[in-house]
C-alpha cells in the first residue's frame, strides 16, 4: 500500500501502526526528507511525532532495515540506505 508522506497514523485502520508508520517512513524516503547516508529522527523523536510506542516504532524500523530502505549503526542512529540507482559505480572511485 502506498502511504502519503504526510500521513498520520489512523487507530482504526485495517493495516497495523507499525505498518501505517513503515509505510509513511518510506514515502517520506523517496520524498527527499532525509538524505542518503544521513540519519532520520531518532526513535524517541519518531514515538513524539507519531504517538506510538517504542516497540511499535522500532518493529517500522526494523521492517525498513530488511526492505534495505534503512540501516542501524550501532550507538549511533539510523540512517538512509542508498538506493540501487544512487550506489556508486566502480568506476566512480572515492
């Protein structure tokens, strides 16, 4: 399902939160909210925005973590994944 990237989460809809907030995540990936390589808003920031839990928040993350949209750097944060058509080629070097 596709969200809208300014969607908020609906208590009663078919779809559980954590998919609601997955789905409105990555809508606001592909948006350009954030940045390839650069953090999102930390989970704590996510639970204000969105109310919901931590738990709930951290199962979206980790949804986006295996659709590879995200990635978790321990201590650190999380941060957006590059996409396939932005990873750099070899011939691009460093």
């Amino acid at each position: 399902m596709d969200y809208n990237p300014d969607a908020k989460i609906v208590r009663d809809a078919p779809e559980p939160p954590y998919e609601q907030l997955a789905g409105i995540l990555r809508a606001r990936v592909a948006r350009g909210d954030w940045e390839v390589r650069r953090p999102i808003p930390s989970e704590s920031r996510l639970c204000d925005e969105y109310e919901l839990s931590r738990p709930t928040v951290r199962r979206s993350i980790a949804a986006l973590v295996t659709d590879g949209v995200l990635f978790v750097v321990p201590q650190r944060g999380t941060y957006v994944a590059a996409r396939a058509d932005e990873a750099e080629s070899p011939e691009q070097g460093l």
